[in-house]
C-alpha cells in the first residue's frame, strides 16, 4: 500500500488520489511520466532556504493528491485529471540528461502537485538522477506508508514536507486525511538524517490556533536534528477556502512564536521585512540575504561564520 488511505480497488476504480487505478487485476500509476509542469525555478521557491542556497533546480509535477485540502493552492492539477493533450510525456531518461545539461542546476524537484502518489516514476527517475550525481528534492504533503517512505529515502536528498496544522480534527476536516502519518514521516526523516524543512501555511480561523501552533513548535524543537526549519506561508484565498488572506501582522506574530522554539525560521507568500535573511545560530551574523529570488551569501568562508569562526554545520552549499 502506497498511502495511508488504503484504498480497495475493484476492476476500472482509481484510488482517492486520481491516478492509480485497477486495470483488469493490476494497479497502474495511470500518470507515469506524464508531466503537468516542468520549470527551472530557484532552490528557495521550493522551498528550500538551506540547502544549496542560490542554486537552480529542475522542477516537475504531474497531477492528483492523495489530500483534499479545501484550501490547495494548486487545486487544478492536485484535484482534478487535466486534459490529456495538456500532460506531456517526459522519459526519465530524457528528464535527467535535461537536468545535467543545465547551468546551475544541483538536480529534480517533484512539486507543484502531490509526488508521492507518481512513486514509480520517482524511484525511476532519481535513481538515474543519483547515479548522475544529481540531487533529488520531493515537495510533499508526507501522507505515505512506511515502505515506501524507506523506499524513497534511498534516493532523495531533501525534502519539505508540509505541516498544515496540529490536530487530528483540522486533518480530518480540511484535508481528509490524518496528522498521525505526517508526523510519522517527519520523525522517520529525521531519524535517517534527512535534510528537512517544514512549511507551515498560516489560515486564518483554520489552522492559526497560538495554542495549537506552539505544541507543533514544541513538537519540532524536540526533534534531533540541527538543521530543521521552519517556513510560514501566508495564505491566499484557494479552492473551497474563501477566508481573507493572511496579514502582516498575524504573520509577524507567528514568525515571533515560531522564534522562541526554533533557530531557523522564514516567512513566505508575502513581502513583510522579516523572515528573509539566514543568520549564524552561534552569532547572529547575517549569512545569507534574500530579496525575492535573489540570494546574496555572507560573511561565510571554508562553511565557517567569518565572525565567530563557527563551522556552519545547518546549512549545505
Ligand atoms: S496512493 Fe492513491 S490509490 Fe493508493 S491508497 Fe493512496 S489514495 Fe488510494
Ligand atoms: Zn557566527
């Protein structure tokens, strides 16, 4: 089984995700190659703050979820099969020897819709990748069971996973899924020293509890990893959701919360004047400014703070 859903198939039925699908006794992955997008985009669009800062990644999606977030801000390819003449067929022989002939670009991104539920096609295709030494980044909401969470450990390097709140009842509610998965690939991550980043997309009157956010705060500051992070998105209006967007200042004060229990800490989705910069954890020395897209590394030398000399052990160049 794939996914925590456990879906029964009988003949010509296709899973709760949209695109695995019983065809005379066999499940297929009906959109195997299939791509709905592909981008070059900056690591930090992913995102991704601390590993490779200012480098390029090829990025890919194809289409369905196994989550119905009433909120999903790409609900046209996570929610529903787009026309076929809109998919196009990417080998993943063709996708790696595209990625290795681009300029700056450290590997594959698997975004923009739910990866995991394209498993095939991810194992296929980062494994190439890897024996081309290409790193390989999974942008996922981590609702996956347990093998073949293992399974892709084998051959991603990085991921962000997102935490859309900390209760079994929001998952059940807005997502249709549970929470008790997603910490699980959390935790599972971490263990095997994977490098993580959280997102976290801040919803008015859905998922902006203080009480709520500090145990996911105090969840993630127990965790044994020194290079955990933690991303907070402003919320647009998407989908089901019609709640005003976010504000400044429900951002601020989240990003204030989020800074009292983590090193590492960003705001997305919204220009405020906070949340950009990276600073070293043992000084406070700026390392990396950002503006946008643009990515401006600091006062770092030989991967030490040119202030304190601390090695700078959070973040991979
Ligand atoms: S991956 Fe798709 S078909 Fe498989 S259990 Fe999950 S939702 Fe159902
Ligand atoms: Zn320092």
């Amino acid at each position: 089984m794939l996914c925590p859903h456990k879906c029964v198939l009988a003949d010509g039925n296709t899973g709760r995700c949209l695109v695995r699908k019983n065809v005379d006794g066999v499940l297929m992955n009906l959109q195997y190659g299939y791509l709905s997008a592909k981008h070059i985009d900056p690591v930090e669009k992913k995102p991704l703050y601390h590993f490779y800062p200012g480098s390029k990644v090829l990025s890919v999606g194809g289409y369905g979820c196994n989550m119905k977030c009433t909120f999903c801000q790409n609900h046209h390819i996570s929610q529903y099969t787009p026309h076929w003449e809109t998919l196009k067929y990417v080998s993943p022989e063709s996708l790696v020897s595209e990625a290795m002939l681009l300029p700056r670009n450290i590997g594959l991104a698997f975004t923009y819709n739910e990866p995991t539920v394209n498993f095939e096609y991810i194992m296929h295709t980062a494994t190439l990748a890897k024996q081309a030494s290409l790193k390989n980044l999974l942008i996922t909401n981590g609702y996956i069971q347990k093998q073949p969470l293992l399974d892709l450990l084998q051959v991603v390097d990085a991921f962000n996973v997102d935490l859309k709140g900390f209760t079994q009842k929001f998952y059940k509610e807005f997502t249709h899924s549970s929470l008790v998965h997603v910490l699980h690939t959390i935790e599972t991550l971490v263990h095997n020293n994977k490098h993580v980043e959280i997102s976290w997309l801040l919803i008015p009157h859905a998922n902006d509890n203080e009480r709520e956010f500090i145990n996911a705060l105090k969840m993630l500051s127990t965790l044994k990893t020194n290079s955990l992070v933690l991303h907070i998105s402003a919320y647009h209006p998407a989908y089901h959701m019609s709640e005003p967007a976010t504000n400044a200042v429900q951002l601020l004060r989240f990003y204030e919360l989020a800074k009292q229990y983590l090193k590492h800490v960003y705001v997305g989705n919204m220009h405020v004047g906070f949340g950009d910069n990276t600073y070293c954890s043992h000084c406070g020395t700026i390392i990396i400014s950002r503006n946008s897209y643009t990515v401006d590394i600091k006062n770092v030398k030989n991967k030490k703070c040119t202030s304190c000399e601390a090695p700078i052990d959070d973040i991979i160049f």
